[in-house]
C-alpha cells in the first residue's frame, strides 16, 4: 500500500507537580488487529481478577491527568513546550472537558524508563489518573507500552515517534497525536534524492529514535538509487560529547550531502559545530526536522542556515488555526511556538473532544476509545484525524529551509508532500 495518502518550570526528580485547574474504528476491530500482539504478552502481575488496576472517579470528580514528561536533560525544553501548550488549550477552553475540572498532575521523567516506570505507577495506581499523556523518548515510550497495554490504561502519546508503537506493538488502549519516527523521514529521503544530491552521510544518536529515522530516511534515499558514503555515523545519547571527532569524520568523507537527526541540546551541539567546521553553506544539511525546529534555531545560530528539513508543521503555516495557536503561545510564553508546543495543544484538544463526546465518562473503556479514534479538527498542522490501523495521527510533510525572516532566523516553507500515513509494519523502514 502506498503509505501516501491522497488528502488525505522545571521540576526537581522526586517532586510531584499538581495543577488543579478552575472552572472510525470501534474498539473490538482494533483488538482484533492486534490481537497476536496482546497474545505475545504475558499478563503481568498488576493485573487485578477483573483485569485492570486503578480506578478513576468517572463523571463526577475532577478528570486527573497525569503527564509524563521530561523537565531536566537535554529535553527538559520539549517537555516544558508540550505542558504549556496543553494547560493554554484548557484554559482557553474553560478548564473542564465532560463537566469535569480539569487537574494535571505532572511527572518528571528524566530521559530514563525506570524512572518513567516508577512515575507511571505512581500515577495509575495511587494517584488514579483517568490518563495519561506526553512521553518525549522513545526508550522510554518503548519501555512503558506493555504496562499500559496490559493493565488497560490510556495513554496519548504527545512526542515519542518509535515506529514500533504502530506496528508489531500498538495497543488499543495507546494513541499517538505527534507522528512516528518514520513520518517525517521516509517522504524526505524521496525528496532529498531528487533535489539535493544521491550520495549521504548519516549521523544520528545512539538510541531507538536515531535508528528509527536513519532507516526511514535511507529505505527511500536508497530505494532511489541514492548511496551511502560511509556507514551510518551514531553518537553517544543522551550527551554527544565533544562534537569534533564526529564532524571530522563527516569533513574527511567529504559528502555531497550530509542527513541527520539530532534534537534538544544534542541539536545546537552538532548544528553549531557543523558550522565552526566550515561545513554550513558548504556540505548542503538535510535533516528530519527537530534538528533545527524553532526551540534551538536561536542558539544554534547562522551555523542552521540554509538546512533544508522534513516535519509536519512549521511556525509559520498559513492556516487559521496555527494563526490562533502561535499567537496565543507567544502571548504567554513571550516565545515563538516550536513543533513540541503544538503537538501538546494537539493532545490537548484530543482529550477535551472525547471526553465531551463521552459526558465525562471515563470508567467505560470502549466508548472512550471509540471516541479519541473519531476526533478529528482543524489543527495548526492542517487537518488532524487518526489512522484507524495504528492509533497514530495521519500527517502532512512540510519541506522547510531555515531562512533569516524579519531578523529572525525560522524554517520557511518550500515544499508540501501530502499527507503520509505511517505502514504499519517494517516493509518500509
């Protein structure tokens, strides 16, 4: 199948953070998808003799939701983009969904899935969240998928691309509003063959996301006809170190073009010293496009210009909506919105529409289901709706060149591929 389609404050570690705030396809066919999945699991020992644990009020007292972020390491920003965005899309939106008050109680997870394990069980089992959302690393979203899939928990995943999540180990109870890792890259490497160079250098980190982005970029790139320069190049994550021995292995290969994947800190470390190396303006930068998203451009600096990248949004879309979003989060934040902010406005939205399409109720599983599976709006990113096989949001690719626009350094848009539903399987990287 052609996966496109034709329209298609930081928290210290062992602190809680508490915020109350003032006033398709049916669940039974899902099940059925994945059913060699849920057989592959063996029941865990949470499992109660009903078959779930924890317990939620249901309609009548306020809809907990636990986020499960990272507020320190190099994604703390991330984090902190997708919580202020969502509490900005509640208040904007009476801070109740199903004619329950809305309260947030928030987790830090660091970049590390015992610790995420540790802070997931808090909140399902004694602060009884009705959900959860966020996750930023997909280790950590890897790590935590069997405990909600066995113990029947929703969570939404607001940034965690791993494709795994939508192949060999969705879930019914798991949706994802950011994109998988594929997305962004697989359409990319088709892109970049045609309009930049055929032969690549790869650098990426050492970790699921990494690999996952690589592969997607490459299973096109090279579909194509386009090759390798060297072997993949993969860096210690989640801290790169000293950049220098990686950028000068890039400088000896001397590539026509050069692919990467780098976000958060890691980003403004490789993009800064690609340009202190000589190489910006000199090896044309293809990137999946958290590498030069609008959180680091102003650290990394001229070092970004010119990066060519592919991603599902861009600051500045000329869609009412993203008017509306970007304007409001500048507004509150006295920061330009980044990729992370919108797709946390996104679970937002997502929660506050199902749980009105359910009055609240949040005790019976299968409606609530069927509900998140049948939102669809007007998002900053274009149309949003889920792919009914994966739970995963169907998105838009933008190509986006970082270009100085009224003094300021932001990705332009110069490209639109279409929607891109993600496989659902390995068949294409």
């Amino acid at each position: 199948m052609d996966p496109k389609a034709a329209n298609g404050g930081r928290t210290d570690n062992d602190t809680t953070k508490r915020l109350i705030l003032p006033t398709s396809i049916t669940r039974r066919t899902f099940i059925r998808s994945t059913g060699l999945v849920a057989g592959a699991v063996a029941a865990g020992p949470l499992l109660s003799a009903c078959g779930a644990i924890g317990g939620s009020s249901g309609g009548g007292g306020p809809l907990k939701i636990g986020l499960l972020l990272p507020y320190s390491d190099i994604y703390a920003v991330l984090g902190e983009s997708i919580t202020e965005s969502m509490k900005m899309y509640f208040e904007n939106n009476g801070n109740e969904a199903g004619g329950r008050t809305i309260e947030i109680i928030q987790e830090d997870t660091q970049l590390k899935p015992d610790i995420a394990m540790e802070k997931a069980r808090k909140l399902v089992e004694q602060d009884e969240v009705d959900l959860v959302a966020g996750i930023v690393s997909s280790g950590v979203a890897v790590g935590l998928r069997d405990y909600f899939h066995e113990n029947k928990k929703l969570l939404l995943i607001a940034n965690a691309g791993a494709n795994v999540l939508t192949r060999a180990k969705k879930s019914p109870y798991i949706f994802r509003t950011s994109f998988s890792n594929w997305q962004p890259n697989w359409p990319l490497g088709n892109w970049a063959y045609d309009n930049v160079a055929q032969k690549v250098f790869v650098s990426a980190p050492d970790y699921g996301a990494g690999h996952d982005m690589a592969n997607a970029f490459l299973n096109s790139f090279e579909g194509k006809g386009g090759q390798l320069v060297a072997d993949p190049q993969f860096t210690p994550f989640p801290q790169m170190g000293d950049p220098a021995p990686f950028i000068t292995e890039i400088q000896q290969a001397n590539p026509d073009m050069v692919y990467t994947f780098y976000s958060g800190g890691a980003a403004v470390t490789f993009v800064k010293a690609y340009g202190e190396f000589g190489l910006t303006g000199s090896i044309p930068l293809v990137a999946a496009g958290f590498t030069v998203e609008e959180d680091v451009l102003p650290a990394q600096g001229d070092a970004a210009l010119g990066t060519v990248s592919g991603l599902h949004w861009a600051l500045q879309l000329e869609n009412a909506t993203n008017a509306t979003f970007t304007a409001a989060y500048k507004e509150r934040t006295g920061k330009d919105a980044n990729v992370f902010a919108m797709q946390g406005y996104d679970t937002a939205r997502v929660i506050v529409d199902s749980i009105n399409a359910v009055e609240g109720n949040t005790t019976d599983l299968d409606p609530l289901i069927d509900a998140i599976a049948g939102v669809k709006f007007d998002s900053p990113r274009g149309q949003f709706k889920f792919d009914e096989n994966t739970h995963n949001v169907i998105n838009p690719v933008y190509i986006r060149r970082v270009e100085e626009v009224d003094g300021a350094l932001h990705n332009v848009v110069i490209d639109e591929l279409g929607d891109y539903v993600d496989p659902g399987d390995d068949s294409k990287g």
